[in-house]
C-alpha cells in the first residue's frame, strides 16, 4: 500500500506542476484545462487519504476481533476452486451471523462479523456499510476519538 500511495503522490504532484503551468499561462482555455487538471489531484489526495484510514481502522478492528477470539471461523467451510466461499455455505452462515447483530445491534463486534458475512457473501456494498457502522460504534466505545 505504501508505494502505491508514494506512486500516486508523484502523479499528483505532476499533474499538479501541468495545471499550475496552464493556469500561469493566462490564455482562457487554458486557465480553464488548468482548473480541471488541479481538481484532480486534490481530489486524488482526498480518495487516498479517506481509503487509507480506512483500512487502518479496519486493520484495527480485525486485529481487536483477533484478539478477542471473535473473528468468523470459516476454516471448514466449503470452497468453490476459486478459494470463495460456496454461495449456500457463505448465506447460511450469513443468518446465523445476522441472528447475533439482530440480538445486539449497538455492538461493534457484532456489526463487523456481520460486515465480514456479507463480504463472504459476495454482498461488497452492505459489508461496506456495516463495517463503517462498526468503525463508529468501536470509536464510541473508545470515547470518540479518531
């Protein structure tokens, strides 16, 4: 993650320097390409920056859950060739996991084993937003800070 990140610096401070340069050179159109072209890199920065405390404070919480004994234990369940989890034994696993969230919603725990059930259950969007949920329900714990 760390080159990446290092690599998509350098892009942005050359795109950067190219709209600096069309802006300083005054002609209207290129003002105009110039403005654009800097929105992008700030707007790179803000992706990268939002995407990468995500991860660390998802990397936190699957370290917290590891520690705790609470990760879901998928070891024995079937797999397709591709290592996925098969569909029914990743569904059935998702409504027991969705039993104990029902049971405790205000719990982190319980909102990030079920983030990590949708994801097993190929549902990338819900497992998204339960895993957020998550995130602000361990930072409340916490006493709020970030």
């Amino acid at each position: 993650m760390t080159a990446l990140v290092l690599v998509l610096g350098f892009y942005f401070v050359l795109l950067g320097r190219i709209a600096f340069s069309l802006i300083g050179s005054g002609k209207p159109a290129a003002v105009g390409l110039g403005v654009g072209v800097l929105i992008l890199p700030l707007l790179g920065v803000w992706i990268v920056a939002t995407s990468v405390r995500a991860a660390f404070a998802h990397q936190h919480l699957a370290r917290r859950m590891h520690d705790e004994g609470g990760e879901l234990d998928v070891s024995d369940l079937p797999r397709r060739p591709s290592g996925r989890i098969e569909k029914a034994a990743a569904d059935e696993l998702f409504e027991q996991v969705k039993a104990e969230f029902e049971a405790d919603p205000e719990n982190w725990r319980t909102s990030y084993r079920a983030a990590r059930a949708y994801d097993y259950a190929g549902d990338r969007t819900r497992a998204r937003e339960m895993m957020k949920r998550a995130v602000d329900l361990e930072r409340a714990e916490r006493g709020g800070s970030r």
